[in-house]
C-alpha cells in the first residue's frame, strides 16, 4: 500500500510516469520479482550513464602528481581526508563496473596511498585537510576528525577487499591508529575535535562541550570500527543519541534535518548493511518525509542535504535552505524509493542541473552539479566532490549487487561488531 501512496504522490509531482509502470507489472516484461525495483530497462540504462558520468568527473578532478582528489571542481589545492576515501572506494567500484581497467585502477590506488602515508598524524590518524600538492596541513590547526576518519576506512577497506595486493599494507596502516585516546569515559561519547598545535582535543566550544555521540551521524562508522576493534568499549555505542524528531509525522533520529541533512543518516549505509535497524528506518522515513514535503510544497524536485548553493555558501549544520536541492541527496535513498529518484533526477535533468561542464572551452559530461533554487531557478556552477562520492556509491550498489557495501562489510573486524551491535542500532 505504501508504495501505491509514493505513486500517486510521484504522479502529482512529476507527471512522468505512466499509471502502468507504476501499479501494472505486465504492461512492461522487465517489472517483475526479478526486478522489485520496478524500474524500467531504459531507466537502468539512464542511471548507468549517468554512474559513468559521475566517474569521470571523480576521476578528472584530482591532483596529477599525487593523485589525491580535489574537494571541488574549483581545483583549489585542498581536500579531506573524507575525500580521500570516498575517492578509494570510488575508483575500487568503477573498477568493479568496467569504468576502468584494473591496471589503471592499482597505479592510482597506490599512488595515492603513497600520498596519504606521507600525511601528518596525530595518534596515528591523518590530520583532517591536506594541500593536495604539497600533502601539508591546510586550514586551522583544530579539526572534526571521527567522520572523516571513519571515510577513509571505509575506503581503505573497501580497496582491501577489491584489491588483496594492499590488504597487508592498508591493515598495517590502519592498526597503527589509536582509538582508545579518543574516548571520555566521563560522558560515554568520543572528544571532539583535535588540535594539531596544542596537542589536545577541542571540546570546549563557544557553543558547548563538542563530543561525538550521535547514532544518525556520519561519525557511525568510526564509533562501529572503533568498538568492533575492542580499543572504545561498547558503553559507547549504547549511549549514542537514540532521539527521534517527527518531520511530515515521520520518526526521524536526531539531528534531522537540523543537521546536515540525509547525508548524516544514509552515508555510513553506503557501507555498512544497516538492512532492518532503527537507523535504517529513520532514514527511510527521512526520504519518505522529503518526498511529502515537496508535495505539500508543489515543489517539482526534492533532496535535502549539505551542499554548495548556486549562490556559492556551503549549506551545511544548521543552514539548509528549504528552497535549495541537491541531487545526490535523493540519490542516496534509491535503494529504497527506487521510482522516486528517477523520476526525481529526469525532472532536475530537465531543469538545467545536469548541463555539461567546460573546461578550457571543451563540453564534459561529469553528472548533476551540485545544487538547484528551486525559487531563483539557479544551478550551481560547481561539483563538490563529496558529495558526486556519495551519489556514485549509492548507484554503484543499486546497480552492481551492493559492490561497495559487501566489500567494506567484508572486513572481519567489521563483521564482529556488527553481529555484535546489531540489537542496539
């Protein structure tokens, strides 16, 4: 029945699909149990472009000596360390969908693995933005470190299990770090920030004592290793924050909307299999919500996460905008509103956000740019790579049996922790 409602709900919104591909399976021979997607054959195609699109502008945009990716299509010499393992797992999938060869595939991959060990540490973990020229510290000596970190295992992990020749090199890598001084035992969460020059951790904030200590946050991954691992105890995980928020009467975990948008919920989930937990379910009802609230809106498009508006502000914690949507948000959920998406991307097409991209006078193809006012009608100019990351993992496991989820749940570390955990997520 609910997908009958989300139907009727695409119909008002987007007009452009046919009551049959919707609610008749033998009007159309490739809607069947084989298919529960209900996705037609020549939408398949549509997202394979569009992955192979999205690869080349993963690809072209990083750094030709170290191969460490840019955190934008400006090319401004930065990134994250976030940045850095999306891009791992990001070049493992697009080898495993036959976008490049796997030569090419291991030059880059060590190339860059060479960059990252040569990146200053604190405890053994990779401080947080790096010049991509120099591999120097960029930006303020303090820095977020539990969702960029947890990023880069995810990646590291994920070229592990594609790539066997690094398994030996990336777990001694990453046996070095030290999770227990991350940790305070006083509040069960794990201290936020760290400052690289006074050699400490940042908790004291104008705003208030910053620790990590949010189930529905991009940091789940570094707290699920960190357990799993046995150097966080698992008072940590249990006292992670449960909250629910109701948006559009939906149950949603804390922060919501209020934070950074659905990436926080759905970003872990592009690799660790969440199928069947809480966590799960509040970000299905998150993208269910969304869907209601442009509805309600007659908004033509939905999809609401961190992004770079057209105007050029980053609209991260705190700072969404209503009218902003961004593509990969929607993208994110297509395992679960498969219908939904597509006809959410075909509209977003339609309106100009996935117009070609010049370089020294030469089209490319490189995907959806990262924003649309639904209001001013303007299209961001720019690619965050973050966020091009997050949409080509989620088709990369749409479209190719769940490649970068079963790599990364592979890890044996991992597969502890989440049997494990499992009854408390």
């Amino acid at each position: 029945m609910k997908r009958i409602l989300f139907a009727i709900v695409l119909v008002c919104m987007f007009g452009s699909y046919s009551w049959g591909v919707v609610f008749d399976s033998s009007s159309d021979s490739s809607i069947s149990q084989s298919n529960p997607s209900g996705l037609r054959e020549e939408d398949f195609a549509y997202l394979t472009a569009l992955a192979n699109d999205t690869f080349n502008c993963i690809a072209y945009f990083v750094d030709d000596q170290t191969d460490i990716p840019y955190d934008s299509s400006r090319q401004e010499p930065f990134t994250s360390i976030s940045n850095i393992g999306l891009y791992l797992a990001s070049i493992s999938a697009g080898y495993e969908m036959g976008f490049l060869e796997k030569e090419e595939a291991v030059e880059k991959i060590q190339v860059t693995l060479n960059s990252l060990e040569q990146i200053e540490k604190w405890h053994n973990f990779p401080i947080t933005w790096v010049n991509t020229e120099t591999l120097e510290r960029h930006f303020e000596s303090s820095f977020s470190y539990a969702d960029h970190v947890g990023n880069l295992l995810a990646g590291l992990f994920v070229v592990k299990e594609i790539f066997p020749e690094f398994e030996e090199r990336i777990n001694g890598y990453v046996s070095l770090m030290d999770f227990s001084v991350t940790y305070d035992e006083r509040t069960g969460g794990l201290k936020g920030g760290y400052d690289i020059e006074n050699q400490d951790f940042d908790i004291q904030q104008p705003w208030g004592d910053w620790f990590y200590n949010l189930l529905a946050s991009d940091t789940r991954i570094f707290s699920l290793y960190g357990v799993a691992s046995g150097q966080i105890p698992r008072r940590h995980w249990d006292s992670l924050n449960r909250n629910y928020n109701s948006w559009m009467n939906e149950a949603i975990l804390y922060p919501g909307f209020e934070g950074g948008g659905i990436f926080m919920q759905y970003l872990p989930g592009i690799f660790i299999d969440e199928e069947g937990t809480k966590m799960h379910e509040s970000a299905y009802n998150f993208a269910k919500a969304q869907i209601q609230y442009a509805a309600e809106l007659n908004y033509p498009v939905w999809g609401w996460s961190a992004s770079e508006a057209p105007d050029g502000r980053y609209l991260g914690w705190g700072s969404l905008k209503g009218e902003v949507v961004t593509p990969h948000a929607s993208v994110l959920a297509i395992e679960d509103f498969p219908l939904e998406v597509v006809a959410n991307l075909r509209v977003l097409e339609e309106l100009g956000v996935r117009a070609p991209f010049i370089i020294d006078g030469e089209e490319h193809d490189f995907g959806f740019r990262d924003s649309y006012n639904i209001e001013t009608k303007d299209v961001c100019s720019e690619y965050l790579l973050l966020d091009q990351y997050m949409l080509f993992l989620s088709l990369a496991n749409f479209l190719h049996n769940e490649v970068v989820r079963q790599s990364f749940s592979n890890d044996p570390v991992i597969q502890a922790g989440l049997e494990e955990l499992r009854n408390n997520y």
